[in-house]
C-alpha cells in the first residue's frame, strides 16, 4: 500500500470544504469552545477567510491523498513565508470514514513530512482538539511534542 498526494482540484475543494466546515464546527462544539447556535456559520467564515482564493490561497498547498487511486484522505498545509527558517502548518489532516484503523492516518502525516522535506520546511506543527485521543497519540508517537497547551473552565 503507498499513499500519494494529488494536489485538490477547484471542483473537489468545494466538496471537500463542505465537510470541513460542517466537521470543524462540530469539532469545535465538542472542545466546549463555541455554542452550537451560529457554529457553521462561524467556521464558514473562518474557513473563507483563510482560503478567500479556494485552491489557488497562496501559502496553502490542498491535497487528496490517495492509495490506488482511491481517494483515502485529504490534506492542508499552510507554509508561513515569513517565518525563519520555514515552516508549515496542517490545517487539516483526515483519512476518509471507513479507511481510518489502516495506518493511513500515519501515512498521510509521513507524505505531509515528505513535502516538507521536499520543500525546505523545518518544521512541520499542528493544533488538535484535546478530546481527540486517538490523533494525540498518533502526533506523540510521530514524534511531535506539546508545544502549547490552552485549557478552559467553565464559570456557571
């Protein structure tokens, strides 16, 4: 099994982004961080600014990944041109319902990786929601370490 990246097309961006906003949202409701009320709105917005040019945002490589044509996962880099040396940022990093458990997910983070490597990128780093166990020790086991840790209680 080799996964390999395509960069996203115009057309499948708007599908793709469909489900991040919904997916972001969600994530974010989860995290305790924003009501539900108005959440896909938010993250609609947020997702518009940081791409306001879909596929063509410059610093913002899109990617499907793929094993065997088959579309498994999907990919967004964000490499900061102002930052020295470079670095890149993973904006969004998911492998497809139904092809998650297959070591796809540790794949895709190696060919982000790759493309980091194959670009002069020093640094590769990345958020995740604290209730995400399962990505926390994919990342740690990746080799990547806490950097920051925000933490929140609610006052009722």
């Amino acid at each position: 099994m080799t996964l390999t990246l395509e960069r996203m097309s115009a057309e499948r961006f708007v599908l793709w982004s469909e489900h991040l906003v919904a997916s972001f949202a969600q994530d974010k409701i989860d995290a305790g961080s924003w009501p539900e009320e108005g959440a896909l709105e938010r993250s609609a917005r947020e997702n518009a600014q940081l791409l306001p040019h879909g596929v063509a945002t410059a610093g913002h490589d899109l990617f499907v990944a793929l094993v065997d044509g088959d579309e498994v996962g999907f990919l967004w880099l964000f490499t900061d041109p102002a930052a020295v040396p470079p670095e890149s940022f993973v904006y969004d990093i998911e492998i497809v319902e139904g092809r998650r458990g297959e070591g796809l997910g540790r794949a895709l983070l190696e060919a982000a990786e790759g493309w980091c490597a194959d670009h002069s990128v020093a640094t590769l780093r990345l958020h995740v929601f604290g209730h995400n166990e399962t990505a926390i020790g994919l990342y740690e086991s990746s080799g990547f370490e806490t950097t920051d840790i925000t933490m929140a209680k609610q006052i009722r």
